[in-house]
C-alpha cells in the first residue's frame, strides 16, 4: 500500500502455521500468532470459506447484507465464536446450520456486541451443543451496515464526473470489520465469493478472481479461488467503464478519466508484470487491473489482489504513477501471496514489496529514481531485506531465494522467523558461518532495536539526481542566498522526485529566514502552481510553516479543490498548529460540504485536539442549520 505508518515494533518471537499453499491452514492456539489488534477467538476456528449477500442502497447510505461462514470449530468445550465487527454494523439475526446425525439441522443463536476498541467491537456468538470439534457448521449473519470506516458512499459531486452517485471500500488495515464480521487479522486467509445488487447504471468491481454480471437480474457475482486475508477485500461501485491495456489487464475509471489513465498505463504494466515474473516467479493472481478512485480515495494506492485502487488525482504525476503501480504490482508477491501474520510485522509486507518494486524498476529501466522516496516503515524494512542481500553476495542468487520464499510460503501468512529461518536454510553456508560460529547477523538489532539502519542502500546510481538537488539545497541554506547561482539552476525541468526531495528538504528546514521564503516564493512560487498534487501540497506546507501571507490564498484555493485526506490533512495541521487557525476554521466553514463525511470528522478532529472546543464550535455553528449536514459538538469529538 502506498501510505506511511509509524514504524512498527518488530518481533520475531512467534511462529506462524504452515500448511498447504492454496488450502486454508488449521489454526490453533499452539502455532497461532497472537494480534492484539484482533478481538476474535479465531485460533480455535479454521474458516474454509465465506460468501456476502449485499444489496447496496445508495439514497439511504446503507447494504442490507447476509454472511455466511463455512467455518470448522478446533478446540473442544469451545462455546462461542467471537468476531471482530463494529459499533456501526446492525446485527439483525444469527443463526447455525450444520449436518448431524439427524440430519441437517439449523438454530438461532443468541449473539451480544461488546466494546473492544475505538476502531471495533466483538460480536460474540453463542454456540450450541450439537457443534462439535473437527465438525463442518455453517454461521448466517443478517446485518444492516451504515457510517462505518471501511464503506465510503460519495455524492455525485464528490466524483470526478460529478454524474453518479459513488461507493468504495477501504479495510486496510483493520476497517473491514465494518463491512462485514470477520476474522480481521492478516493471520487468517480464506476464499470468499459475493454477490451484489445495485441499481441499474452502476458499474460494481471486487478484488476478485471471477465476476460475471446478470443483466437481466442486475446482479454482479464474484468468487475469490485462493486465499486472503479479510482486510484484502475490497468493492467499488460507481459510473466505470473500462478499456484493456494488455492481455491481462484492463483500467478502469470514471468515462472522463478513462482515456487519459488507459493512455498512460497501455502497455506498460504487462512490461512490469513480466519483469516482476522473471524476478519472483509465476503472478499467480490470473488478472491485473487497476481502478482509478475520485478524489475523496483517503490514501494514494492499495493493493487489493486482482484489482489494484490507485487515486486519480496521481495521473498528473507520470512518475508517481509508475512507481505507486510498479509498487502494488511487488504486492501481488509480497503482502498478498505472503502476508505479515501480525500488523506488528508489516514490514514483512511493506519492506520486501519495496525491494521488489525497486528491483522492477531497475530491470526495466536501468537507473531507479523512487530511491529518492523515504518514507521510514518502508524504507528500514527495505533496508533490511537490502541487507539480506547482501548477505548473501550476490543481486541474482538473492532473486532466488525470493522465488523460493513466495513458492514456500504463498497464500500463508508468516512471521519474522519464517523468513529468516527459510534465509539460513537456503544459505547454509551463512548459517554455519554466522549462526553456528556466532560470528554476526544482526538479526535482533535490526528487528527490535530502535534508530536508523544498520545498514543503507547504495544509492549511488542516483547520484546524477541528487547531485543537483543536494546543490541547489545548499544555496537556499546559506545565511545570505546567492540569487544569480540559483536562477542558473532550472528547475522546471527536473523530475518530479527532484522537486519533492528539494521541497522536503526545505520543508524540513522551515521556518526560513523571511528573505529566504520571500525568494523562494519569488522564485519558484508560479512554476509549481502548474505542477501535480504532490509537489504542491509540499510548497504550500513550507507557505504555512513560514507564515508566509502573500501565498495564502494558494493555500485557500487548494483546499477548496482537493478532497483527499492525505492532502487536506497535513495541511490543516499545519496551519492550526501555527498562527493560522482562523484560516483553516474559515476555509473548512466554506468547502466542508463537499468533503467526505470521514474527512469532516478528522479535520473536526484537529480543530478539537488544537483550540478550545467550544470556539471552535461557535465559528462552525455560525452555519446556517443543514440537514444534509449537521454538525454538533458530537460529531467534533468523533474520530475518523
């Protein structure tokens, strides 16, 4: 996934199941991880399949739904099954169906929600007497869902088409227990299948391996055929159409997108699939397509299998647009075939995916430009699996051992342990000079000490990008910039990277010297305004930062024309944890309308955490009263 997290607490003290590849695992409290951030009891179930009934009600914001779990109970005296569900999911009825000896015999179960967290509930269900240990039974859940975080409905002028009425699905990391109760924990894969209703004229996709549609019916069908883990399901419906971008792949998008994201994405991503084949083996997947979401898409991309979710607004940026896709196809093989069993270990997913990307990228284009991008939870996992390779000496050798450990492990979910024990196994010769010789391996400094890496990447194929950016930063640091010096430097034909790691740079710097941020603006002010999204959420950052108020406007104007969390958030951060909170108040008073309820709510949740609640709320209730869109002290308090 394309988004940044706090870096994780890596452990390696847990041992993950094992089984066959493309059959669910028996899990059990001996050989299951354990997931704080799970409420369920699923190391004494082993879940074979679960199929969703869904009937999506776009003008009332809610999917009338049935589950149903082919479920296998392990332990014996096992009373109740516990899932983790949330607050906003209305459990309608439970009931049990399983075959005995009598026959096939089904009972209403009596179920209870109970408080886990801020972000879930358990749903606990009674179980009766007649299920027994190593026994197939079948759970019916009907449910009602409505404002929870996995499910976000759009009005149609939240889309890019401003046509239709809009529906996505985001369950990274733990959200899909709002779609639907689950095992939500990437320890548990399984099959699935779905079937949706939809009014006429809306499109709908799931990450899955089969779909076919009833016209007749109005009814899409979906079937996933190899295992993953709940967080990876996702579902989208809206106004899309498609176009093939090669022979086993497609895009799709809103009909105004269609044309530019099919010419920028034709042909090339079967080039990167193939490269990332002859790297890590067979894409075991059978299709890739990729999904073009309107704006309000919270984070960049996500790499839901079959069918990756990628931003629009990303199309302005050529380079970011490889590189973010170059990054969920690596997830195909790291993240979704191997999973990191705990969200302790993402980096499991997120390092090696990191690695793999870049490998891609070097092998179809020679030099890697995304080595300038740093985000730290990818990066020291990367830096890790870097070191692994070396280790072993050799770019090629290490490809190997990355073929084998997909093929050992995929569709299972592992642990840091798994992979190092497979490591030394393939490399025994470092196993008996490192281990047996305790000659070295940092193997517990680098998984649960803190600081930067133990070791960092050659970097120096980049050099010929950095060279210039690391000059030009050195120029605009000095106490008294040389204006002639910079002004020979045109950065307008820089690479996107350049600029973002210039801007970084500075942003990290801020606050300027008041002349400095005067030339900057001077500067470079109006060339970036024509550059994409993510060169100017940076330069705007560096203008609140520096309270810079002749370039305040620009702010103003770009929060009333981007939708998405991941460039009105940092924004509004900044200016309420500066001196610009009435701005931020003013501009939220006048465009909160058109944002997502989600948004609203994190935004509300920064102007509480950052001023006085109640004057905040004296500015916001100034509004005219909306019943489309109330606001109260409540809704300030909620968290996205």
């Amino acid at each position: 996934m394309a988004a940044a997290f706090e870096r994780p607490t890596f452990c390696c003290c847990r041992k993950v199941v094992t089984g066959s590849a493309k059959s669910e695992r028996l899990n059990s409290s001996r050989d299951c991880p354990v997931d704080i951030a799970s409420a369920s009891n699923f190391q004494h179930f082993q879940i074979q399949h679960f199929h969703l009934e869904l009937d999506i009600n776009f003008p009332s914001r809610e999917i009338q739904a049935v589950e149903v779990l082919d479920l296998v109970c392990l332990q014996p005296d096992t009373q109740s099954l516990v899932l983790d569900s949330h607050q906003s999911l209305h459990i309608r009825s439970v009931n049990a169906k399983c075959r005995c000896n009598s026959g096939e015999n089904s009972w209403p179960l009596s179920h209870r929600l109970d408080p886990f967290t801020e972000y879930g509930s358990s749903l606990v269900i009674n179980l009766p007497a007649a299920i027994k240990p190593l026994s197939n039974f079948q759970i019916i859940i009907r449910y009602t869902t409505a404002d929870g975080p996995a499910i976000w409905w759009l009005d149609p002028e939240l889309t890019s088409g401003n046509s239709k009425p809009f529906l996505f699905t985001h369950g990274h990391s733990v959200c899909n227990r709002s779609f639907f109760p689950c095992f939500d924990t990437p320890a548990v894969k399984s099959t699935y299948s779905a079937t949706v209703m939809v009014p006429p004229g809306i499109r709908v996709l799931m990450s899955a391996t089969r779909s076919t549609f009833d016209e007749q019916e109005n009814i899409y069908r979906f079937q996933m055929e190899y295992p993953v883990p709940a967080y990876l399901l996702a579902l989208v419906a809206g106004d899309l159409i498609s176009a093939d971008i090669g022979p086993r792949s497609r895009v799709w998008a809103e009909p105004c997108l269609l044309k530019i994201a099919t010419a920028k994405l034709n042909g090339t991503v079967e080039r990167w699939l193939s490269a990332a084949e002859n790297l890590f083996g067979p894409y075991m997947w059978e299709r890739y397509d990729v999904v073009f979401l309107p704006p309000s898409f919270p984070i960049v991309a996500m790499e839901n299998p079959c069918l990756t979710f990628i931003i629009s607004c990303i199309l302005e940026s050529d380079e970011f647009l490889i590189i973010d896709v170059i990054h969920e196809i690596a997830h195909s093989w790291f993240g979704n075939a191997v999973t990191n069993a705990t969200w302790e270990e993402m980096w499991l997913s997120e390092g090696l995916a990191t690695y793999a990307q870049r490998r891609i990228t070097t092998e179809t284009y020679g030099v890697n430009p995304s080595s300038l991008m740093n985000l730290f939870t990818y990066e020291k996992g990367f830096c890790f699996v870097y070191y692994l390779s070396q280790l072993c000496g050799d770019t090629k050798c290490f490809d190997s051992f990355l073929r084998a450990y997909v093929e050992k492990f995929k569709f299972t979910s592992v642990v840091a342990t798994d992979l190092l024990e497979f490591f030394l196994g393939f490399f025994p010769e470092l196993r008996e000079k490192c281990v047996d010789n305790k000659e070295g391996l940092e193997f517990e400094r680098w998984l649960n000490a803190s600081g930067p890496p133990l070791l960092e990447p050659d970097l120096s194929q980049g050099s010929s990008l950095i060279k210039p950016v690391e000059s030009l930063y050195q120029l605009w640091s000095s106490e008294t910039p040389d204006g002639n010096r910079i002004t020979d430097i045109d950065i307008s034909k820089w690479k996107t990277f350049q600029i973002v790691h210039l801007l970084d740079k500075l942003l990290d710097r801020s606050p300027l010297p008041h002349e400095a941020m005067m030339k900057l603006s001077k500067s470079y002010s109006a060339l970036l305004d024509s550059m994409n999204a993510e060169i100017r959420i940076r330069w705007l950052q560096i203008v609140v930062r520096n309270n810079y108020l002749p370039d305040f406007y620009k702010v103003r104007r770009f929060l009333e024309n981007h939708t998405s969390r991941m460039y009105t958030g940092p924004l509004y951060e900044d200016l309420c944890a500066g001196t610009m909170k009435a701005i931020a108040m003013e501009t939220f008073y006048l465009t909160q309308n058109r944002l997502h309820v989600n948004l609203r709510r994190a935004i509300q949740q920064i102007f509480a955490h950052s001023a006085n609640p109640a004057a905040v709320m004296t500015l916001l209730e100034d509004k005219p009263s909306d019943a489309s869109n109330p606001i109260s002290l409540r809704d300030v308090n909620v968290s996205a």
